[in-house]
C-alpha cells in the first residue's frame, strides 16, 4: 500500500506542475494570434483571470498537498476545478468550436492515471455533458449538435481507451515497485556480502551485509575497484575468467578497513543482462573466520583425542611395571641391611618411582578424565572438609594459614563432589607453595550470583593468596599441560583443574600481582535434581 500511495503521490506532483507548463503556452499563443481581435481590457481579462487562477491553484497545491490525508478525494477536488476551468475557457473561446476543448481530453486522460478503472468515464460524460450545455445554451444548429456528437464520442472513447490502457500501465508500474522493493529487502536481508561490478571491476552495488563484514560504508565502496578495495592479489584474475563465463570459488583472508584480518570465501559468476550479454560480475561472500577456527580447534581437539588415547595405553603400560619396580625396591630395603650410599640409592630409587607414579596418574587424570557424576550437595561443607584436609598436608607450617569464610546463605548447587575437591585441592596446594618461603594467608570465600538477562544462576568460589605471585610471562602458560615453575612436580595440577572446570560448563579466571594471587571459580548452580550429600563440616563450626 505504500508503493502505491508513493506512485500516486509521483504522478500528482506530475499534474500539479504539468497544468501551468501546458496552459501558460496555450493562453499565450492564443493572445498571440488574436491580438488583434482582443483590444478591449474586458475582452482580455478572463484570459488574464485563468491563466492567474492556474498559477494560483497550482501553488495550493503544492503547499497542502504534504497535510492531505486523503489523496483520492484531493484528486478529484483537482479534476472538478480542471473541469470549471476548462469549460469557463472554452465559453470564452467559442464553445464547442473553441480550440482549447482539446484541453477535456487532457482532464481525462489525467483522470485515468488516478482512477483507471470508471473515473476517466466519468470525467468523459462530465466533460460531454458541460461542453453540451455551454454549447446549446447558445445555439442549437445541426452543426453545432453534430460537432458536439464528434466531441461526445471523441471523449467518451478517450476515457474507454485511457481508462484501460492507464489501468494496465499503473498495474505494472506497481508490480514493478513491488518488486523492486523485494529485490531491495532481499539484498539488504540476507547474510552474506553480495557485490555486482561492471566489466572493469568498478563496484555497482554493495549490500549491507558486505558493508559489515568488510567494515567500508557503502557510499565509498561505490565505484570503486573491488581487488583494491579489498586489497586482494589475484583476486582480477578471478574477476577476469567470470567475465568469460567460469564461474570462480575461492577463499583467502583480506584486510579490513579497521585493521583486523579476516578470511573470506568468495563465489563469483558473471552477470548478464536481458539479452544476455555479460555485463560484470556478482560475487557473494561469508566471513569464514569463525568457520576456520572451529575447524582447526576440531581438528585440534581430534589430535588431542588421538593422542589422548595413546598415551593413556601407554600410560598404563607403564605403571604396571612401575609398581612392581616400586615394590621391590621397597622389598629390598626392609630385607637387606644396607648402609651409607647403598641404602640412599635405594631411597632415591622408592622415592623416584613413587613420583613417576604421580605424574602418571595425573597424566591419565588429564589424557582421559572421567564424566562428572553431578550430585546436589552443599558447597560450603565442601570447602570446610577440602580446608581441613589441606590443613594436615606437609606444605602448611607454623608461617601459613587457611582461613575460610562464614557464608550469609547456604551453598548448594549440581557438581561432582570428588572432582570439584580435587580443583580446590590442586589451587589450594598451588597456593601454599607459593607462600612456602616467607609464609601468608590463604583465604577462601564463595558466593552466589544470580543469572544476567535469564541466565543460569552460578556460585563463585574464590582463592586468594598472599605468595610472590605469578610473572606476567607466565600468566598465559600456567593452564597449559606439563608446564611448571617450580623444581618438583608435574606441571599437570592446574591443566587438570582447568578440564574439571570445563566439563562442569564453569569458567575460571586468575589475577596476580607481586602481592599474591587470585583464583576464581565459577560453576554453574544447577538444579536440584540429586540426593545431597550428608556429612561434612558445617559452615557454622568455621575453619
């Protein structure tokens, strides 16, 4: 509907300025030719008077047209004014005889662009019907009644013929609008970048989409050379064969016009018009980044799987032998009676394989860990058991402390209890080691966030040391397997803690400075759909 009021609105603004351009002449010639028959100021004046009123009329129009809310009734007010004016010029002139009852067939053909179907017959019989009683009025003549009858026929047929052919026209010409604007809906919608280019490669169209992916406005892309817009070697080439038929899929990353570099897949084909020549080229094109990076973290994590599995086989080869070397070494030193440097080779020995064991164990753990088994339990009971545990082990001295704190609200949520214990015991135990040489506090807290915009609601469990912390250097790397800073261990405690946290669906975030570090861990609540586990230490008791 609104294609067709803006049609409408095209074709009114089209007779509101064409009636002054086709009368101001008319008028003028006339004036012209009868100069001399026209001496008396009363004999010009209505001249003077239409042409004033055609002038006057049009300027109304103009200046209301913008606060009209009904054009068809705007229309037609127009049409009977036409009609007036023309019947008042054509009384002038010489009634049926006047050469300005042309002008009727102008009204009506007017009539036919607005009202194709019955306006532009009535506007025919009302013009019949004013020419004939301007015309009788006066005389009554076999001639005159036969020229009237001409002009009656003249004009009903124009308003038959008009009417019909008009109403095809403005039917195609909205047909046409229509699907124009789909075209354009079309264009604008869709998520690839579309582009056409003329045989030279000057850009013709440039969609929104492609404005977007490659960061230019599409005012600039706009007659430019498309390879050097997107600063693609080769890429003429390809625009090349397209032009000769062959379409062209390619991809490669590009630059855009922020900097970042992205990779593109590109299809190419050329573009012919309605004879079937080849014009150009369109081309559409994705943004593949996002694409190619999940392939190659798939890809990634499929090598990882293999070697995963690998290693796990192996892993278990080796411990078996491990734990029978193990044992008898321990075997021997309770039965032989060693001293000096045999027996502390022995102890070398025990004390190696039992480390060797560890780092396979936490290998395995790593390499192929095992699904959470989800349990509705209490977080807080938890962290005050994992505290107590941490408490009894070797790296706690007389310098370091756990303090735990009190929780306003109960803790609950849907994890693996023993998996979730083993992160709080590796951060923990991370933790201490690095406050093992000038001593600290290690404070522990947990709270409950409530989801963003819907979101699940999660628990945010938090450690904070007061060691050396972590270099700047080292920050990015201390999730990676096998690396470690520190003389003894395996470098596998916070890659393991890191998996954990991932097949929970939580994140984990670190922070650190000269003056300690932060570890923060957030797990999704969950729902209460598992037995709680009973037992544990109350928050209540503290640590």
């Amino acid at each position: 509907m609104d294609k067709e009021k803006d049609i409408l609105l095209h074709w009114l603004h089209r007779l509101i300025i064409g009636r002054p351009v086709l009368i101001t002449p008319l008028l003028g010639l006339f004036l012209l030719f009868h100069f001399n028959t026209l001496q008396t100021t009363a004999s010009i004046f209505p001249f003077y008077f239409l042409l004033g009123a055609t002038w006057a009329l049009t300027f109304l129009y103009l200046v209301t047209i913008r606060w009209i809310n009904n054009l068809n009734a705007f229309i037609v007010l127009q049409l009977a004014c036409d009609l007036f004016l023309i019947t008042l010029l054509t009384g002038i002139t010489g009634n049926v005889g006047s050469p300005f009852s042309i002008l009727y067939i102008v009204s009506i053909v007017s009539s036919a662009l607005f009202f194709p179907k019955k306006g532009s017959v009535l506007v025919a019989i009302s013009a019949i019907f004013l020419l004939g009683a301007i015309t009788l009025i006066k005389e009554q003549s076999p001639e005159t009644i036969y020229r009237l009858l001409l002009h009656a026929i003249a004009f009903y047929a124009v308003g038959i013929v008009s009417g019909r052919f008009l109403h095809q026209m403005r039917e195609k010409e909205i047909g046409l609008a229509k699907l124009r604007v789909l075209h354009d809906d079309i264009v604008k919608s869709i998520p690839s970048g579309l582009i056409t280019t003329d045989r030279d490669g000057r850009i013709t169209s440039f969609n929104h989409a492609a404005s977007r992916i490659m960061g230019i406005p599409i005012h600039e892309a706009l007659g430019a050379i498309w390879w050097e817009l997107f600063s693609w070697e080769g890429l003429s080439q390809y625009t090349k064969l397209s032009l000769c038929g062959i379409p062209q899929r390619l991809e490669d990353s590009v630059l855009r016009r922020d900097g970042q570099t992205i990779c593109i897949g590109v299809t190419l084909s050329s573009l012919r018009n309605d004879q079937g020549e080849i014009t150009g080229v369109i081309g559409t094109f994705q943004d593949l980044t996002r694409i190619k990076m999940l392939e190659e973290e798939m890809n990634q994590k499929r090598s990882l799987a293999v070697i995963g599995e690998l290693a796990a086989g192996m892993a278990h080869e080796i411990r078996n032998p491990l734990a029978s070397l193990s044992g008898s070494v321990q075997l021997l030193k309770n039965e032989l009676s060693l001293e000096g440097d045999y027996r502390r080779l022995l102890d070398i020995a025990h004390h190696e394989a039992d480390r060797l064991n560890t780092i396979i164990t936490e290998f395995l753990l790593y390499a192929k860990p095992l699904s959470p088994r989800r349990q509705w339990i209490s977080l807080a009971d938890l962290l005050f058991e994992s505290a107590e545990l941490i408490k009894n082990t070797k790296e706690i001295t007389d310098a370091i402390s756990i303090r735990v704190e009190t929780f306003q609200t109960p803790l609950s949520c849907s994890i693996d209890p023993h998996q979730i214990q083993q992160v709080f015991w590796n951060i923990a135990i991370n933790a201490l080691q690095a406050m093992s040489a000038s001593g600290g506090v290690l404070t522990i807290s947990a709270r409950e966030i409530a989801g963003q915009k819907g979101g699940e609601d999660e628990v945010e469990i938090t450690f904070c040391d007061t060691g050396t912390g972590i270099s700047k250097k080292d920050l990015p790397r201390i999730f990676d397997p096998f690396f470690t800073t520190k003389s003894s261990g395996s470098g596998l405690g916070l890659s393991i803690v890191q998996r954990i946290i991932g097949q929970h669906a939580g994140a984990i975030h670190v922070q650190s400075a000269s003056t300690g570090t932060t570890f923060i861990v957030s797990l999704p609540k969950g729902d209460e759909n598992a037995v709680a586990i009973e037992g544990g230490m109350s928050p209540s008791e503290g640590a």
